[in-house]
C-alpha cells in the first residue's frame, strides 16, 4: 500500500466529510442493523421517555399560552434507524391519552440525508399507525445546504415562516457528525486548521467507510482573514475564545449553526433544540484541547461544541439548560429560542425532573456497571431495572438465560411481573433484526412458566420453525390449550426435521 499525495483542505471542506455522506448513502439501514453506528446510547426508551416528557411540558406550555389550533412540529435530525422516533411517539400517545385537557396537535417528522432510510420507514409496521393517525412524517434533509422540509406522506412544503407554532427539533448524535471548522487558539490570536489528506492507493475499491479508516492526516495552521473580518457571522463567538483560551483546538459548529438558523426560519415563533452527543457545552472544556481525532465507527464522530451552540443563541435571548452535575457518557441539553421565555415552566420542569435530577447519562452510567454484574442480579431486582429503562429489549436479550434459570425456584409474583414486562416491551419494540431473538426469548420465558397460551404468539413471531426443540415446544404449548390439530401439524414438523425424537415420537402416539 502507498499514500496518495497529500492535498490541503480548509478542516470543513475535507475529504471525509464527503467519505462521511457516502457511507451513509452506501450503507443506509444496515449501518444500524449491523451495529456499526452506535445508536443505544441516544435512542433507548429510557432517553425517548425523557424527550417525551420535555416535549409534553412544552405541549401544556403552549396550551396554557391558548396555542392550541395549530399543530406543533417536531424535525428529529439524522433519525438513522428510527428507533428513537417510535419510542418518543408511543411515549406521547400515552401521555397525551392521560392528560384529559386540550393540548395543541403534534406531527413528528423523521428527516435524514439517505433516502433508503426514508423508504425503510415508510414500510416499517410499528411506524404506520402514527403516519395513519397524522402524527408521523418524512423528510429528507441535507443539514449542509437545505432550506425547505418536503413532507412525504402529506406532500406539504415547510418553507419560510410557514409554521405558527414554535419548531420543535431533536438532534442526537447529530452534530458530531457534520461538517465543522476547527481552529487554533494561541496568545489570543485565532488560526485556521487546515488538514492535510494521505489517501491509501490501492488496486482494488474500498468502500467509503474502509477510506475513513485508513485514511492519514495532519494539521497546518493558517490566518483566516474571515475570522478577522467584522461582518463574520459568529465574530463575537471567535473573539470570545481568541480572548479566554489559549493553545488550544477548538470545533466550530459552522454547519450545525447555520443549519439551526435555516430551520429557525421555518417558524414565525422561534424554535426548542433538544439534543444528545458526546459534546461540551462549557468554555473551559475546550482550554488546552489537542487536535481531534476521528473516532471510527463506520463513520467517524467528533465532540459537539454545545458552548458555541448555546453561546450564540443566548446573545439573541435564548436560554439554555444543561446538567449542573457533569456528564459521563452523555451531555443531553435543551435550548429555548423562544418568545416570552417565563411562560415554558413546564417544559423547564420536565427537563428538571427527567434530565437533571437522574437522566439518560445516568441511566448509561448505572449500565455500564451493571452488565458485569447480571450474573449476581434476583428477579425483583433484574425487574426494577427493566421498569427503570422503559422495559427495554437488549436488558431483557441480557438477561433472558438467567431469568430461564431463576424461574425454577420463582414466586407466583415474580412470573407475573416478568409476564407484564414482556407485554410492556413487546407493545414499544421496534424490530431491526433479520431473525427475531427477543421473540424466542419471549416464547422461551413463557413456556418455562408453563403460560403456554401467552408463550405460542411468540413462538410464531420469532417465526424458527428449522429446530425441533422450538417445533416442538409449539406442539406442547398446542397440546396444553387443547388445540389438538396444531399439535399434531407441529409434532409432524418436528419429525421432519428430527425423525428420531423420542419426546416428539412419545406425544404422537398419545394422539393416536
């Protein structure tokens, strides 16, 4: 292998950031489905829980403001695998269904650059009741340069001061991930960071995501005489950091700014942000920073410069909320730009009690040591914790082996707790996966059980039918509900598949 010549690139305009849109465009939903793109962490129920409660308390805000006729619209940036848009949208159901008081309408509208995860929406079952009932629709949307939000399912344009509500926008895991300038902070002087670009010459194509992660890079600095200029859109942020930091690297937010300000101007009301990434929203975060490494998942992530977000709108009267504890895995932030700020106390509340006081990056922070410790977890404790995570489907995949085990010495009420976490997950679970693990996990658990009525969906949802101990499991779940005829058919396959299956052969003779 050779490298390429090297050619300079002013940071935002580099090659990766075209790698970084071609991956996307190549890889569409198998980014998610094979894991490559980390997406748990900012699309959990857990998470979608807490942005639903925010979104609510914004909905009665805007109620008690008598804002109630025209809808509200919610634009989640980059919505990927769309995991977060279904549990943020199940989560409002049942919140607006308790509330018993007029609240303003709501459509969430799942935008992205890659058309194949548009078409992957549109077809994805647990989607369709929301676009059936008006509160789901598409969009796709280039974050660099679109200015217009074209709607698939109802073929509406949002252009310019079309919405008279506030905009509501959800950007996870999204600014990380979009064009950026990086510069340079020494003796209060501000430098511009070009990059140099070895590309590997190869006799055969790779693929954008294999260029990304061999691609070689290294940083020259350069006086920007844009950033000296006075009419520089965010000069007052520049002269800032020129004034506060030194020797240090610095992530502009360049296209993420000027995306906000271009979706600001879709509504006449201002707009609410609710985001998530691995970002920095204080000054002091960025002092003495090293140049920036390319974290590689497929594609590749930086840290969000939330300080420049929230910096910029709170000089034009916004407010911002973040976390006064720090953050481990996860800065989760709320910025209102909004008109008459005092009348969003509820919103506020909300993210008071589902962000600051135990949030999402808490909930990863208790994860994270508690998957070495599973092994030593009981039932009412494994059941806590479901219930604390929104009964979420990949703590259950964790732990379903040992709830197989557990079972055996369990009390009535421990069944009856793991049979309504299964309802509970299976209602809000969002499938991905080719072969369906978390409905054999299910069928498996009942049957152990002996609930074999609730244990036969499952078994037929998980849709195994080439083992035989699975084949036959389904047998006895039909013989046990005295369904004789789906018994027989079943032991039948199961012969199929393992003629000399004592157990199979046993149960046959009985029915004859």
């Amino acid at each position: 292998m050779s490298l390429s010549e090297p050619q300079s690139y002013r940071f935002s305009e580099a090659p990766i950031w075209d790698l970084q849109r071609a991956y996307y465009e190549e890889q569409g939903i198998t980014a998610w489905q094979r894991d490559e793109v980390p997406s748990y962490i900012t699309s959990n129920p857990m998470l979608a829980g807490s942005y639903a409660e925010v979104i609510f308390g914004f909905l009665q805000d805007r109620a008690r403001l008598d804002e109630t006729s025209e809808p509200v619209t919610i634009v989640e940036l980059g919505a990927g695998s769309g995991r977060l848009a279904f549990h943020v949208l199940k989560e409002l159901r049942q919140l607006s269904a308790l509330a018993g008081f007029p609240l303003p309408p709501y459509r969430y509208v799942m935008s992205d650059l890659a058309e194949g995860n548009i078409a992957y929406w549109q077809q994805h079952p647990s989607l369709m009741s929301y676009v059936e009932q008006g509160n789901l629709d598409f969009a796709k949307f280039d974050a660099a340069v679109d200015t217009e939000l074209h709607l698939v399912v109802s073929g509406e344009c949002l252009a310019r001061g079309s919405l008279r509500q506030p905009l509501l926008i959800i950007a996870n895991y999204f600014f990380d991930s979009i064009p950026q300038e990086l510069i340079y902070i020494e003796n209060n002087q501000v430098y511009e960071c070009w990059i140099n670009c070895y590309i590997p010459k190869l006799d055969k194509d790779w693929t954008a995501s294999e260029q990304l992660k061999n691609l070689v890079a290294e940083y020259e600095y350069r006086k920007s005489a844009e950033f000296e200029a006075g009419s520089y859109a965010y000069q007052s942020l520049i002269e800032l950091y020129a004034r506060e930091l030194d020797d240090s690297h610095v992530l502009f937010p360049i296209v993420g700014l000027d995306c906000l300000d271009r979706l600001s101007q879709l509504s006449t009301e201002g707009f609410l942000l609710l985001t998530a990434d691995k970002g920095e929203h204080q000054l002091a975060s960025w002092a003495y920073n090293e140049p920036p490494e390319l974290i590689h998942h497929g594609s590749f992530s930086l840290t969000a410069n939330y300080h420049a977000i929230t910096a910029y709108y709170e000089e034009k009267g916004a407010e911002s909320l973040f976390t006064a504890h720090p953050h481990h895995h996860l800065n989760v932030g709320c910025v209102l730009h909004l008109a008459d700020l005092p009348s969003y106390g509820l919103t506020r509340l909300a993210y008071r009690r589902y962000i600051e006081r135990f949030g999402p990056d808490d909930f990863i922070t208790i994860k994270e040591w508690l998957d070495d410790h599973l092994a030593h977890l009981d039932i009412p404790q494994m059941l806590a914790y479901w219930r604390l995570s929104g009964f979420d489907s990949q703590f259950f995949l964790q732990n379903a082996s040992r709830l197989m085990d557990l079972i055996v010495t369990s009390e009535e009420a421990d069944c009856a707790g793991i049979s309504q976490g299964i309802a509970e997950m299976w209602s809000g679970y969002y499938a991905m996966e080719i072969s369906n693990k978390v409905a054999l996990a299910c069928a498996s658990l009942y049957y152990r059980m002996e609930m074999f009525s609730e244990a036969l969906p499952f078994y037929l949802a998980a849709e195994d039918m080439q083992d035989a101990s699975i084949v036959y499991e389904m047998a006895i779940c039909c013989y046990e509900i005295g369904d004789m005829a789906g018994t027989k058919a079943y032991i039948e396959q199961t012969l199929i598949l393992s003629p000399h299956h004592e157990e199979a052969l046993s149960l046959l003779g009985l029915l004859e």
